[in-house]
C-alpha cells in the first residue's frame, strides 16, 4: 500500500525499528533489519538509521515492540531520535532450505502526521511457481552471472541470497521518486487506477492489508 496523498520525497530521516522476531530464529531479525534498511537506502528516497533492541537509545524510548504506535509514542519517537518518520514491523515467519519461506508485515509512518505513508503484508513461498518466475527475473536482472551452472536456483539454496531477494521486493514497492502525492477531490468515492504502477489504489481510506509485488499486484485487498 503507498498513500495517494502522501509527499513522500518530503520525508527527510526515516529510522528503522529492528523487526519484532516472531520465528524460531532469533538473530534473524537483526539480519532482515539491516538487509532491509541497505535495501531502501539504495531508493535514495531519504535518509536511513536503524535502531536495534541492544541499543541505549531504544530502551530509552520505553517502547514495546509492536506493530502500532500511539499518537504520543510517535511524538516521543520523533523528539528523541529527530526523525521524519519510522519504519516498523514483523517477521512473522521464516523457513530454511529445503523448504524456503518468510512472511513479513511492515509500516512507515509520518512521525508529524501520524499518517500511515506506506505498507506491505507478503509471504515469499518458493513452492509459489509465481515466486520462481520472479526469483528468475531478479537473477537475470539484479544477480547476471557467477553462480553457474547453479545459476537462479541460488536464491532457493541460499538463505543470504534468499533474504536479499525478499528485501529487493520490499523496496521495490515504494517509488524512486514521489509520482503519487495529490490533492483528494470531495467527489472521489471509487478505485483509482495508476496505469503507470500497475497497482489499484483505494483513495478514500487507508486500507489495512496491502500488498502483493507491484510487478504482480492487480488490487489492494
């Protein structure tokens, strides 16, 4: 999901929560943290910090992990670390080789407004044979060569592969520049199609689910 309204070429600083760890593995979500900011910040949309759960500053906010914030958390997330914005979530499962699989529920928030600017809910399956052909264009596209004769089955063997797949799909769903901030009209009560993105976007609330890959997404359910 990606705000219609929202500037997001106007967000300056953007910190990074480390994600709250709802699998087996419990170093895996510092990994996927730091995978992901690295991710974003080749968007170059805006500046990238992460904070994780070891860090003073974290225990400084009082903060529980969590997939929602109040208005006078985020007030208090904004002062302390003089953000923009906060990227948050979970990682709500995860399964290794043979049988790779990650599901992953994120935020980005407007620290001044409180305004949802972005999200995305997806489970990456590689039995998912839609999941193989994008893992095909992505080994073409972003890897090209120097894992023969292995070549794309790379990223359903490797777990590091893997999980900067996943990540580049993440990124990949928020613009490289700002091309969706307007002005709502009174007299739009309907969905909006952005032939450009290839996504449907419902205009007059914030939906609470979003989120299939752009390159696949046909709706926001």
């Amino acid at each position: 999901y990606l705000n219609p309204y929202a500037d997001i070429s106007g967000v300056g600083k953007v910190v990074v929560f480390e994600l709250d760890n709802r699998t087996n593995y419990p170093l895996l979500s510092k990994t996927i943290t730091d995978e992901l900011s690295q991710a974003l910040q080749k968007k170059h949309i805006f500046t990238l910090s992460t904070l994780h759960h070891t860090d003073p500053k974290w225990r400084n906010l009082d903060l529980d992990v969590s997939n929602s914030y109040s208005l006078a958390e985020l007030a208090s997330i904004r002062q302390q670390l003089k953000a923009d914005a906060v990227l948050f979530g979970s990682l709500t499962s995860y399964e290794p080789f043979p049988h790779m699989l990650m599901s992953l529920h994120l935020k980005l928030v407007d620290l001044r407004s409180g305004k949802l600017l972005w999200a995305i809910e997806q489970v990456w399956d590689t039995s998912d044979k839609r999941l193989e052909l994008r893992m095909k264009r992505y080994y073409k596209d972003q890897v090209r060569s120097g894992y023969e004769p292995i070549d794309w089955e790379l990223l359903i063997t490797s777990p590091r592969n893997f999980n900067r797949f996943v990540v580049y799909e993440v990124s990949a769903t928020l613009p490289d520049v700002n091309r969706y901030a307007r002005t709502p009209s009174s007299s739009e009560n309907r969905l909006n199609f952005s032939g450009k993105s290839g996504i449907l976007q419902k205009t007059l609330e914030l939906p609470q689910k979003a989120l299939k890959f752009a390159a696949e997404l046909t709706t926001i359910r």
